[in-house]
C-alpha cells in the first residue's frame, strides 16, 4: 500500500470563491437563519477530528425541508459548496468546508414526525439526536438500538451508516434505515423506500444514500426500525490478563451464537484514563464491557456461558450491573473514553482511526497493532466493539510537534493496511471523510473508486455535495 497524502492543514486558498450575490441572496431568504458571524462559522468549521480547515463562509439553520432545498438551489445557481451538519461529533472531517461554502445546519430540524409503535418504525427529521430519538419512544415499550457513543443526529448518521455499540445484534444504520427524504444537488425533495419492511422495487436508493456522506444530498426525513426493549437487561464486566485473552473471550462467544446485545474491549490504558476522568475504580487491566438482552432465563443463560468462556481465558473480577443506574454508569464511562483520552494528555488532539476485520483475525489484528504503538512511544488509547471484528485506536499527539503526527499517521497506516490484507475493512463505522480516501482506493480498486465517482457526477454535476470527501474529483 502507498502512503497517503492526505494532508492535515488547508487554508483558503484551497476554498472557491464565494460570489458576494449569494451571499446577499442568503441573507435576503433565510435572514436571521443565517449567519456569517466567525464564532458561529468556527463552530461549523471543526468535528472532533485532527484535519484542519478555515470556517464556512456563512451558516444556515434549516428548520424545514423547504429551507434546505431553498439553500441548495442558491448555492446551485452559484456553484458554491454545502456542508450538511448536525451534531458535529464526526471524526474524519466531514464536516470541514475544505473547498469553501456555507454549512447546513439541520440541528433545528429534530422533532418525530410519526411514531407507528404497530409497524415497529418512526420517522424523524434528520437534526434529532439518538438520545432525543428513545426519550420520544420510550413510552411506547420500543427503542432505537444504534449507539456509536456520541450522541449524534440520525442525519449524521444515517450519512456515516454509523453502527456502534448494539450493532453485533442489531445491526448497522444500514440495516435500520427503511426510507429517506432527501434535497438533491439540483434542489429537488426526491422520496425513497417505504415502511415495508422489504422491496423489490428498482434501484435501492435509500442504500445509495445510507453512507454518502452528504456527498449526494441532503437528508431531511428517516424512517428508522424500532426494537421491543428487552424485559431484562444485565450488564457485566470482566478483567483479563492479556488482551490476547480478552478477544479469545469474544471469538468463541461469537462462535458459539450466544446472542450478545453489546461486548467492548477497552485496554490497559483506557481503563487508567476512564478511571481518572469517571472517577471510577476499575482494575488496570484489559477488560470486557458486556451486556445482555432477553428474558431472565434467556439473560441468566447467556451470561453463565460467556462467564464460563470467560474463566477459560483468564477472566477475574466478573461483576454484574443489573439495575438501570449501574449500567448507566459503566456505559457512561464508555462512551466518555475519548474525552478521557484527550484530557489525559492536556493539549493533545487524537488522531482517531477505526478498521473492522474478520472475527476470526481479530486476535492477529490487534496483537500486531498493539505491539507497534507501543514500540511507537505515543500514548494511545484502543477500544473496540469487538463482537463485530470493529475496533478503534486513538493516538494522542501534540499537534504542534510533526514528528508526532508523521508518526501516528505511519501507525494508522499501517494499521489500515494490516486490516486490508486480512479482509477487513478501512473503516467500520467512523466513514472515509477526508482522513480515508486513499485507503478507500486501496480496498475497493480504482475500478469501484471511479463507478462512485461516476455517481457523484451524474447527481452533483457541479460538484457542490460536500465536496472533497471519499474520494477527489
């Protein structure tokens, strides 16, 4: 594999020009739904990544599908870029105007449009947020089950075909997506799918648009599948000697077809970080975030098999989570392993990569991938929802210092190649974005590469749809 060129800094310079008669013609439409205040197009101009960009040069906040195809026609007729944003936690650079324009915000437009609790589905607008999403639904006795950590819009992450930590049971946004209503680069509100729960009819669109990343249009209604909550849940823990121990652990639970709901490792490292930051009391060591759904028969006896997989490996320290606020507050110490990261290095940025493999070779995968960062001398920190062969380094680095950076990206580079050369995937769930185009090349062929670019050009003949992410054109 060549190295990647992706470079980390664009200025202006690598922006389009932005017609002063747009920006008037903005104004003019969306009026206090518009700003060019910096701060605000500051705010718009990062995502939790390491890549950096000057800020877009105006925000709009849509609060309907009206206003974003408004938005688009105006920056149709002008040929000026649009971003669409939502929660802003994407880490690959989604979201950056490399190429200039206005970003999108759709963050207003985040009420449930339909709750059909009979058809196990609900459609929302594109700006709420998974945790807003379950609130609405919860009285229902259904819930949402996508959970990549953050809590990202249902846009977002129908545009990044998000998956996290429920997806060994429940899929991917891939999977749980059933129709979309989304603005097109021309302007045009074009419907796809249906709430049936499957289709033969024509090309599968929603599927073109389910991880485009915004590189089409603009989504501005899902529909989404709902689950039955689970009449029990039980969350446990477990500590292993070795990382190696730990993943065997999960192998052979996959293996076996135990119906695991969520299983995520987190390494020596980022249990001393949770610990610091959550203030817990976790042991140093390599362990095993699970939990399980079901009856409480079916729990009790998915868990004593795990458990006793467990023992075979090494496994010490079980502990069990089984009311709502235990689990809470292990699942909240998860989720906050990123930022616990950050702060453990004051002044760091991560430079975060996810690759998903093969069950069969995770084992290998991560093995060599943990000696190599250690060899490195960068703190790093891994977790990993490994049920589904997807795991997650993040390497802490001062951004200021290149050797720093030339070496974390020699880490995640080499990382990418050893998942490619196992069968696995450049990236299981944080996207290609910006950080990912050359790796994506590397894995489907320049062959796949130009049928994807093909398909931009035929719907965005201008090049205004997030330009600049997934591959160059």
């Amino acid at each position: 594999m060549n190295a990647p060129h992706t470079p980390h800094l664009y200025s202006e310079s690598d922006q389009r020009a932005i017609p002063s008669a747009f920006l008037d013609a903005l104004q003019q439409r969306f009026g206090a739904q518009c700003s060019v205040a910096l701060a605000v197009r500051e705010q718009h101009g990062r995502d939790e990544g390491s890549i950096q960009a000057p800020p877009p040069a105006a925000v709009v906040f849509a609060e309907s599908t009206q206003d974003v195809a408004d938005a688009v026609k105006l920056a149709s007729q002008h040929e000026v870029p649009v971003i669409p944003y939502g929660a802003g936690s994407s880490l690959e650079g989604h979201l950056l105007a490399i190429q200039g324009g206005i970003s999108l915000d759709v963050s207003r437009m985040n009420r449930v449009l339909a709750i059909n609790a009979e058809d196990l589905t609900v459609t929302v607008q594109p700006g709420i947020t998974r945790k807003q999403l379950n609130e609405a639904v919860k009285d229902t006795g259904l819930f949402f089950p996508i959970d990549p950590g953050a809590d990202a819009s249902i846009g977002g992450m129908t545009s990044t075909r998000a998956s996290g930590t429920n997806a060994v049971r429940y899929g991917t946004m891939r999977e749980n997506v059933l129709a979309l209503e989304f603005v097109t680069a021309a302007g045009e509100v074009i419907r796809t799918g249906t709430r049936a729960k499957k289709s033969s009819a024509g090309y599968d669109l929603t599927r073109l648009i389910v991880g485009s990343e915004g590189t089409l249009g603009v989504v501005t209604e899902i529909t989404v599948r709902l689950y039955p909550l689970p009449e029990a849940v039980s969350a446990a823990i477990c500590s292993f000697p070795s990382i190696a121990d730990a993943v065997h652990t999960v192998i052979q639970t996959i293996q076996l077809g135990v119906p695991i709901a969520r299983v995520e490792l987190i390494d020596a490292n980022s249990v001393r970080m949770v610990n610091a930051h959550s203030r817990l009391s976790l042991r140093e060591e390599p362990l095993l975030l699970m939990e399980f759904h079901g009856t409480p028969h079916g729990v009790q006896e998915q868990a004593e098999t795990v458990q006793s997989i467990a023992s075979e490996h090494g496994g010490q320290s079980f502990e069990w989570a089984s009311t709502p606020e235990e689990r809470t507050r292990l699942w909240t110490a998860r989720h906050n392993a990123y930022f616990a990261a950050v702060q453990s290095r004051p002044g760091c940025r991560a430079i975060s990569t996810d690759t998903c493999v093969p069950i069969s070779r995770l084992a290998d995968c991560l093995l060599e991938s943990v000696a190599e960062a250690d060899a490195s001398g960068i703190p790093y920190f891994l977790v990993g929802h490994v049920g589904d062969g997807n795991f997650h380094f993040g390497y802490l680095i001062d951004p200021n210092d290149a050797q720093e950076r030339e070496t974390a990206e020699a880490l995640n580079h080499r990382l990418v190649a050893r998942a490619l050369s196992m069968g696995g995937t450049c990236t299981g769930e944080h996207g290609v974005g910006i950080h990912k185009m050359d790796f994506l090349v590397e894995e489907t062929g320049a062959g796949a590469v130009q049928m994807m670019r093909a398909i931009k050009l035929a719907l965005d003949p201008k090049h205004i749809m997030n330009p600049g992410k997934i591959f160059r054109v």
